[in-house]
C-alpha cells in the first residue's frame, strides 16, 4: 500500500529548520522508559501472535491493539517510507491505519485498550533514530485515538527487542530470505483470521472473507480501500 510520503515536485530542499523539527519528533531512551510504558506480562506471546498473523518483511511496522487482558483486538501492519524518519508522518499512519480497524476510545475518562507497535528492520536491537520516531508517533497517535500508549519492538533478523526495557528473544525473527512486506494488512476487531488469508498479495486491492467450510472458492472482492496494494485479512 502506497502513502503520500514522497515530496511533492518543486518542493524546496529540507533545511536546518525542518531537521531541527523532525529530531524534536522523536523520543529518546530515557525519555520512553520515563513515561510510565505498561510492561507487556507476556511479550514472546504478543510477538509470536502478530508475527504469524501478518509475516512482516523489513521495514513493515504492525501496530495492534490489545484488550485488558492482553488480547490483539484488531492490528494491521504497512511498509514504512524510506524517507528520512519523521515522527509526525509515523503518528500520522498509525492513526490512519487504527481508524479503519478499531473505533477510538476518546469518550472514555481513562484509556482501557492499549496499542503496541511491533517494528521490523534490519541492523542491530539497540536503539536508532528511527525507533525514537516511532516511539514519538505511537505515543502520538494513541493520544488521538483514545488508547494507552504500550510496548515498542523491534524485530531484527537476529532477535526481537522490547525497547526499553531489556526484553527479548530469538525466535519469532525475519529470515533475510523473506520479500518485504510491501503490501497493508488489517485486521479488524471481533474477527477470527483464517487460515492463508494472511499472505502478501501484490495485485488489485481485494478483501479476503471468512471461506466456508465445504468450498474452497476464491476469495471474494469486498468494498476494498482506494489505495493499491492493500489487504484486509478477516478475522
């Protein structure tokens, strides 16, 4: 699925200023591990889910929203621009993306879902500037939607990584071997995925349904979004 991040013609080149603001929208380490982040009880469980539910490629960010007890409600996941990392443009595509999975909370007192954001890349764990994008963005965007602010992790071809607070593993990772996750996936909340339905697929925008259980027909085109390259796995 394509956004609009590239530059629009005759735009003027980024200046002192402009990257001066795009630094001010990313949060640092200490920053993060000072804001009160929920820890995550069980967060090989949370990775392991989101993994086999959407199969991320480098540089495909999924963000998924968790119930009380620590059940992904709705989640959906896109490829990252390879634009400079800018924390506003990230809040803006998680916000975009949480819309169409999930009704916001905002007519709550307090938030009661929480959103974490599960990152896939290539280098090392530690943290980059990118991630401190992110972290800006997601904490960014559950503050629109009426979430609480949860985990952000990184998933490299060596480990996954919860930033900030020094937990990991080894399994799930991404295989070099594995095409990038050039397409968006969503699901939706109340909805039970099932099998195959949540493969990369590069033609027109199609929504895949529930098959039923005697018949193993194409999936049929629902609505669909405009955008290309996007696909919605039922749940």
């Amino acid at each position: 699925m394509t956004f609009g991040f590239a530059p629009p013609p005759h735009t003027s080149p980024p200046t002192s200023a402009d990257s001066a603001a795009r630094l001010g929208r990313m949060l640092e380490p200490a920053e993060w591990a000072s804001a009160g982040i929920p820890l995550l009880r069980n967060p090989r469980d949370v990775v392991t889910g989101l993994h086999d539910r959407h199969r991320p490629g480098p540089s495909t960010a999924i963000v998924a929203v968790l119930d009380p007890q620590e059940r992904v409600t709705a989640s959906a996941s896109f490829t990252e621009p390879a634009a400079a990392p800018d924390g506003w443009e990230f809040r803006n595509a998680l916000l975009t993306h949480l819309r169409r999975v999930i009704p916001h909370d905002l007519r709550l007192r307090s938030p009661v879902r929480t959103a974490v954001l599960l990152y896939c890349r290539e280098g090392e764990p530690r943290w980059t500037e990118t991630d401190g994008a992110w972290m800006w963005g997601l904490r960014d965007a559950c503050t629109l939607h009426g979430l609480r602010c949860g985990a952000y992790i990184t998933l490299t071809s060596d480990r996954w990584q919860v930033l900030g607070e020094g937990r990991g593993g080894r399994r799930p990772s991404w295989p070099p071997t594995d095409k990038p996750g050039a397409s968006a996936r969503q699901v939706g909340p109340g909805r039970i995925p099932a099998p195959r339905t949540t493969a990369a697929r590069s033609d027109a925008p199609r929504m895949a349904a529930p098959a039923a259980p005697s018949r193993s027909a194409p999936r049929s085109t629902g609505g669909g979004a405009p955008e290309a390259h996007r696909h919605t796995a039922a749940r």
